[in-house]
C-alpha cells in the first residue's frame, strides 16, 4: 500500500467513549472487572453501540468529504482507545455498520494513545475520559472532554454547527490570567491598550484552521454551483465585551482565521444563547459556563491554562 498522507487533512482523533454510549459496557468493566467486561464485548460483538455524545459532530463532519473525489477526502477520523484490538471489534464493527467512513484506529490496552495525534497530524481529540484529556493537554495537544447524554441525532438536519470559547480555547489563557488576578476592570483595561496585538493561539487555533479549509472547499463548490448550500457555520461565543471584544477579532484576523458569527455577551449566561444556536458541538475551558449548554447542547471542555491547573474545576 502506497503511503498516506494526512498533511493536508483535518484530521480529528475520537476515543470510542466520545463516539458511542458504552455506560452499559463500562459499568461491567467497573463492577466485574477486566475479564467479564472481555466476555461482554464479546458476546455482544453483533450489537450496534448507540450514538454518543460526539456521534452527531463525528457524522456531519465525514459527510463533508462528498466535496472532493473519494480517494481524497477533506477530513480523517481517527479512532484513539484504549481498548486492546479484540474489544475494539465492537467499535469497528458498531462504525462499519452506522456506514461512517472510519477505517483507522489505534487500541492501546489500558493506555492512552494521545501521544500519536502529533504523528497523525491531528488537531483535535475528543474523549469521554477526563485523565486522557488532561494528560493530553498537559502534553500541550489539542484535546477536549465531551460532556452530556447523547443527543438526538436529526437525519434531515444537513447543516454543521460549531462555537467556541475564545479564551483558553482559541487563544491562550493569558488575558483569563490578568481577568482573575485583577479583576474585570484590570482586564477591559489591559485588552483595550492591546488591542492590536494579537493574543498567542490557544489549544484549538489549530482546529478551526483546518475548519476553515472545509469552509474554503464549500465556497468554491458554490462557485462552481449556485444551488450548493453552505452546511457548515462557526461561531464565537465569548463572555467578552466591548472593549475587549476587539483584540479578539484581530487576533482571529492576525491568525488567518474566521468565524460566521460572534457573540460578545460581558458576562451574559452562554447557556441560553447555545440553546437557541443550537450548535452540533460547543467548545469552552471553564466547566462553570458547560453546566446549562451540556444538558441539551453535546459540549467539550478544554482543560487548558491555569484556571483548569491543580485538578477538577
């Protein structure tokens, strides 16, 4: 087989906890241990796993690879477990038969596999496993904690929705620093003198670039046909304000890249504005502003910076 190259992909790595509903494997493994949890898998191996917390986010985002030729597609997903490769069968064969376009896996038995995703070019990782996500951002890798019970999953609901946080999720946690040192007035005052000068990235800059590229891939299609209709749309969704809210946007423009939308809020709950945008996946650092989206919204946490430092928020 001639060699595969993942360079200019999107490229996500999603662990099976994040992409199927395992509570009912998992509660054998934690109440009968290792070897009934082995004969569980095993015994089920036929059963399709129902749709996780990231299932819906994982679908939309393969169906986009309808916008280049088959043996060329925009976007790879990687499954990332810690399953050894005999109770991952279920998982491959749970995919197989939900017809996702996933064919590559790693199974570690009883191990992370974060450390790979530098190697597979991935800028992102989504796991229901909280350790591995820490100990992926740790590393200083782009990784995300899914929270909530499965979604409803609407078939005829084409579209793709993300938003993000900004600080501590597209940028870095400098500016949440000085927020929680000196206060909201010390932080409006810093953002505002610096407003030209463009925040270093944070975990998932990356991300959205690659995002990007897709966005890039439907304008051209809608060039080539006007009666193409955009299905991926990105928003910001920030508890800044004015005047901080415009060392954010030049930054994203200092960074190459863009989003749909912005929702600057000064502190207004982010819970309400997700349920009305409704988004497929929700990206925030701080677990406090998750609690209201997660209940309806599939949402991540990304524990990065020095407010998720020292444990659980």
């Amino acid at each position: 087989m001639p060699p595969y190259d993942l360079a200019d992909r999107l490229v996500v790595g999603v662990a099976s906890s994040a992409l199927f509903d395992l509570a009912e494997a998992d509660a054998v493994f934690r109440e009968e241990g290792e070897a009934s949890y082995r004969a569980y898998q095993e015994e089920h191996l036929d059963h399709t796993l129902a749709p996780g917390v990231a299932y819906p986010f994982i679908r939309r985002l393969l169906s986009l690879n309808d916008l280049t030729p088959a043996d060329d597609p925009l976007v790879e997903v990687i499954v990332l477990s810690r399953n050894d490769p005999d109770t991952g069968l279920r998982v491959m064969r749970s995919i197989q038969s939900k017809g996702l376009p996933i064919t590559r896996a790693i199974f570690m038995q009883g191990r992370s596999p974060h450390r790979f995703m530098p190697a597979l070019n991935m800028s992102l990782f989504l796991s229901a496993n909280e350790s591995d996500v820490r100990e992926a951002v740790a590393a200083g890798l782009p990784a995300g904690y899914v929270l909530g019970a499965p979604p409803a999953d609407d078939a005829e609901d084409q579209d793709l929705r993300i938003a993000f946080d900004f600080d501590g999720v597209l940028a870095d946690d400098a500016a949440e620093q000085i927020y929680q040192t000196g206060g909201l007035a010390t932080f409006r005052s810093h953002e505002s003198r610096n407003a030209r000068r463009p925040h270093a990235p944070g975990p998932l800059r990356d991300f959205l670039a690659g995002v990007n590229r897709v966005q890039q891939r439907e304008e051209e299609r809608r060039r080539e046909d006007p009666d193409y209709r955009i299905r991926v749309r990105v928003s910001l969704v920030t508890a800044r304000n004015a005047p901080a809210h415009e060392r954010a946007v030049r930054s994203l423009e200092n960074w190459g890249v863009t989003v749909n939308d912005a929702f600057f809020l000064g502190g207004v709950d982010k819970g309400a504005i997700i349920g009305v945008l409704k988004p497929h996946i929700f990206f925030d650092d701080q677990m406090s502003h998750l609690v209201v989206a997660s209940r309806n919204t599939p949402s991540v946490h990304v524990p990065f910076g020095k407010v998720n430092a020292g444990g659980a928020p």
